[in-house]
C-alpha cells in the first residue's frame, strides 16, 4: 500500500493547494507561492495548502505494508538514558523495536541518550548494556559495537547538534532569545492568570539586529527558540494509535538550545534519528506529546518524518503507572531474583502484543517470525507477577535436564546450602522438587526447607498435638526399636526400594497403613507435616548426613541425630497447650 502524507491549511485567495515531497525545502515557514515546487522521491507524499502567514496544518498516513521507508532498509533504535536500571517498560521498548527489525530484515540501532549530565552514570549504562545483552537483545549497531552513523552517545554528538542549530539560525526557523528566567516566570503567571497555556509570548521573535547586537555586546546569556507557526495543526498517523493531532497555538516558540550551549532533548532526538537514518520511531506513549516538536524540526532542516508507533505504558494491577511501590520493577531485579532471560522476553512481548492466537510459550525467534507491530494494543497492559512466574516455570522445564540440573546445582552451591553442585544428590533432589521451581531461587528454599527439623515447632500446633492423640507415641517406640536393632538405616542405605521394603513390614507390625502410618512417620523423620514424596525425603535426608554434603553454616540435623533426639522428647508436655515441651538439638 502507499505510504500517504497530507499537510492542508487556508489557501491564497480560492485556495492554493500543491504537492511536494515529505523532505521539505530548506526554507522559512513563511513560504510564497512562488517557493513552493512540486517533486516525487518515493511513495510517500506531503500535500500543502499555504497562506502569506505563519499557519500550517501537518498530517502525516503510513501504512505497515513496506518493509522500507523511501525504499531503504528498516533502521530502528531504542535509546535509554543512564540515569537508572532498565526499567520493565524500557525492556519491552527494546523487544518491540528489536523485533520489527529482525522481522523486516532491518536494523537495530542503540543509542544512548546521556545529555542529562548530572544523573548520567557509566554504572547506569553499563548495566543497561548488560540486561540487553542478557535478554538476548543484540543491536547492530552502538556502544561497543560501532556502526556508520556513530557515534552513539549524545555527549559525544555535540558539535553536530550545534551545526544543525547554526543551520537552523541562519535559516530564520529558530532565534536568539534574551528573556531572563525572572521574565519567563513572569510570563508564566500572566498566561495562568488568564487562563491560558502557559507558552513563550515571542518577546524576541521580532527583534532587529541591532537590538540583537547590543545584547551580544553585552554578553547577555541566551537560549535559541524556535520559530511555531500560529496556527494550524499537526496529525499523524500512528502505527499504533491512529489518527493523532495537536493544535499549534498551544506550543509556543520552544527552546532547542540551552544559554550553557547544550541541546535540549527534542532537538537531539530529532537530529539524531534524521542523521542515523532511522526509518521508524517505536517508543512509549508518553513520549507522545514530543513528537508536535519534533515534527516541526524534521520540517525545518529537510529531513524525511519517520514512522511512528507509540507503545502504551506498562500498568500494575490496580491500573496506576507500574514503579517500585508495587514491586521489582527492573530487568537487574529479576536476573538477580532467579528469572530466566527468555521467559521475561516471551512475558514482556505478551504485555500488548498477541499473534492473533492462544499461544503463550514464544522463544525468542518465534517471536521474531510471528511479531508484527500492526497487533500491537494501544490499551495499557497489566503487568502481573504471578503470570511472569507461571511463565518462568514453563521456560525452565524447556531447558535440556542436563543444563537445567547444573543451574539449580550452581544455585544451591552459590547460595550456601551445599558443598558442591553436581553430583548423584543433585540430580536426585532436583527431581524430588522440580514441582515447586518455577524461579531458580525457588529450588533454594525448597532445599533448605527438604533439610530443615522443625519437630518443635509442628508438634506444638493444634494438628501436631492431634498425631499425639492418634498413637504418635506408639510409632516413635516402634521406630527407635527399628533404629537401634539396625534395621532401619540398613533399609535406607538400599535406597527407595529398601525404603518400600521396610516401611511395608513395619505398618504390618503395627497394624497401621494409608494415613495413619505414613503421618506420623513423617512428623518424626522430618519434623513436617507435609511435603513431598516421603520416600525419597527420607533417602535424601539421609545421605545428606553421611555424605557431608551439606554447609555446616545450615545447621542440618542429620537422620540418626533426629533418631536419637527422639528419646528425650517430654511427650506429655507437647499435650499442654500453654507449656512449652522440650527435644534435644545438634
């Protein structure tokens, strides 16, 4: 389909009405029929209607079917500020952008937008760097990587933002102002008390050369604004949101230099996304309302509009902007939180974006195979954490065994628990838990838990004193007997199966089985009264003890230390509900 771009304002006299290419001519806005001319680059096209005045009106209709801007190849950027971690939000931008590039065949671009000298950090960027990298997210082009259209940082791009500004002076579009920050305070107050948007009055827009000269005479500190028609309007059309339009007579002339020489945001963006040749700008919406200055600075230095496509932000669950008070908010938080990379990819991209089915589970190439950034919804997406985690589960159990064994391993290694992190009780005790991992980190407490002896603790709740009425007693005698004949820890050095064996002929003994056998065998051995598969805890716990596996720091209470604390239990205290009842520890 045709890319199609109509600019229509207020005719000369009948109405003149003319065609001209979406690069304008490196003119003043205050254009004569005489200036205007008629060419055709590509198929993208501005239509103009001019009267001998500043006015204007700007829609811009681009339509997703090309996989080029002006025929040339699709170059996209995202361009974080190093003022902080890579926000959830900032992720996503990131994702969409790298995905409509490698879906089009085209560009990633990463700039770094660090003009903010007093919050801009190496550590900032650099972690920035780091989670992109992370998440898989390879730019082309930028930091580290080089590329043509560097360099990729904005404090190193200074001199090209003053090169445009001079063009742009000489040109008339902007102008030297003068205002002390006293008379635009002023001029504040004025506009709010008569209720008007509170926009620059022009003060200097009009100045002779000679006023202009005596206060560069002087060494009077000044700004460079640019020259806003006073009337029209500018629409675009979104590739997300649609038809979108803002008035001019709310904007006033706008600073695009500062009186210390730096270059304020819009004028950098602009500059940078034209000299880089970016072809489509995917961003989050409240970068929305810049995009009226933008637009008018693209006008005035000639350079061709992109496409734009404003993402919508990222909502906690109570529909308020997502920040740290609901939360981690950051790619760091939940690297470090045990999050797999591909599962906070395959989450973020379904945070308003779907391929038109009930599938979920995407990697990272399915993505780039099915995205198209005409799916993306232009309503806020909820960001739920329980969902990322369900997510995170099914990724992990993607993963070959062998990887994902050695990553459950190093975690138990790294965080204390265990000694090492391979080996025949790693892999057993990833298999008697795997159903509680859906985060790395989960595999953590539910070792340390697998581990823990809270016999005390269980046996002086209500359901732990409603074993001792239901022959808790009775199964402890019996155990220790089993303990101290040999019986029952030759049973377990068999495994499982000599577990079965033993179990099977001691609820025979007793004349107990189902509930009423395992239950209280199960308070005993591993103080809980719930948990997973008793046979294999068992076996684990107690090849724990006799390998010495386990960190000391732990405080592990080994099988046969459990056994023998048994014999020192005040069981009749345990019946009292107000006194505390007594069992040796190690």
């Amino acid at each position: 389909m045709m890319k199609m771009a109509t600019l229509a304002g207020i005719g000369i006299g009948c109405g003149t009405r003319v065609v001209i290419p979406e690069v304008f001519p490196q003119s003043k806005l205050i254009l004569r029929p005489s200036l205007l001319q008629t060419r055709k680059t590509s198929n993208t096209f501005i239509s103009i209607s001019l009267v001998p005045k500043r006015t204007f009106s700007i829609s811009a209709s681009v339509s997703d079917d090309s996989n080029s801007f002006n025929d040339r190849q699709v170059r996209v950027r995202f361009a974080p500020s190093p003022t902080g971690n890579l926000h959830v939000g900032g992720a996503r931008t990131a994702l969409f952008n790298y995905l409509y590039a490698r879906s089009k065949g085209g560009k990633f671009v990463l700039r770094i937008e660090d003009t903010d000298l007093e919050r801009s950090t190496k550590e900032s960027e650099e972690a920035v760097l780091r989670d992109l990298s992370w998440l898989g997210l390879a730019w082309d082009e930028g930091p580290g990587v080089g590329g043509d259209y560097g360099p990729y940082r904005q404090s190193e791009r200074n001199d090209l933002y003053k090169q445009y500004a001079e063009k742009l002076l000489q040109s008339g579009e902007v102008y030297r102002c003068f205002c002390s920050n006293e008379e635009l305070e002023q001029m504040k107050e004025i506009a709010k008390e008569k209720q008007l948007p509170p926009v620059y009055s022009g003060k200097w827009a009009h100045a002779t050369d000679e006023e202009v000269q005596q206060e560069l005479s002087k060494g009077t500190p000044y700004t460079y604004r640019f020259r806003v028609p006073k009337e029209g309007s500018l629409t675009i059309n979104d590739l997300i949101r649609g038809e979108v339009s803002w008035n001019l007579d709310t904007l006033g002339d706008f600073v695009i230099m500062r009186s210390n020489g730096q270059p304020v945001y819009n004028f950098c963006v602009t500059v940078d996304d034209a000299t880089m040749a970016i072809t489509h700008v995917i961003r989050a919406e409240e970068h929305l309302p810049n995009t009226l200055r933008q637009a008018l600075i693209y006008k005035a230095l000639g350079f061709p509009m992109p496409s734009f496509a404003h993402v919508s932000l990222i909502l906690a669950p109570d529909r308020s902007k997502l920040s740290k008070r609901h939360g981690a908010t950051s790619v760091g938080q939940y690297r470090e939180m045990g999050y797999l990379p591909q599962s906070i990819v395959n989450y973020l991209a379904l945070l308003g974006w779907s391929d038109g089915t009930n599938d979920e589970f995407f990697t990272l190439e399915q993505l780039v195979e099915k995205f198209s950034i005409n799916r993306v919804n232009k309503s806020g997406a909820i960001f739920d954490s329980t969902k990322l985690r369900w997510m995170n589960g099914l990724h992990l159990k993607a993963l070959p065994m062998e990887e994902l064994i050695k990553t459950v391993g190093d975690q138990w290694k790294s965080s204390g628990i265990l000694k090492e992190s391979e080996g025949i009780f790693i892999e057993d005790a990833y298999k008697l838990l795997e159903g509680g991992i859906d985060v790395i980190t989960d595999a953590e407490k539910l070792l340390s838990d697998l581990l823990s002896y809270p016999f005390h603790d269980t046996l002086s709740s209500s359901e732990g004193r409603e074993m001792l009425e239901e022959g808790l007693i009775v199964v402890a005698e019996s155990l220790l007997a089993a303990y101290d004949n040999g019986e029952f820890m030759s049973a377990l050095e068999e495994g499982k199966s000599g577990w079965q064996k033993w179990v099977k002929a001691f609820g025979k003994s007793l004349k107990r089985k189902g509930k009423s056998l395992f239950m209280p065998l199960r308070v005993l051995l591993t103080g809980k009264l719930h948990g997973p598969d008793m046979g294999e805890s068992i076996v684990l716990i107690h090849r724990a003890g006799t390998n010495g596996i386990v960190t000391p720091q732990l405080g592990f209470v080994t099988l046969e230390q459990r056994l023998k604390s048994l014999r020192e239990v005040d069981w009749e205290a345990f019946r009292k509900v107000d006194e505390p009842a007594t069992v040796a520890s190690h």
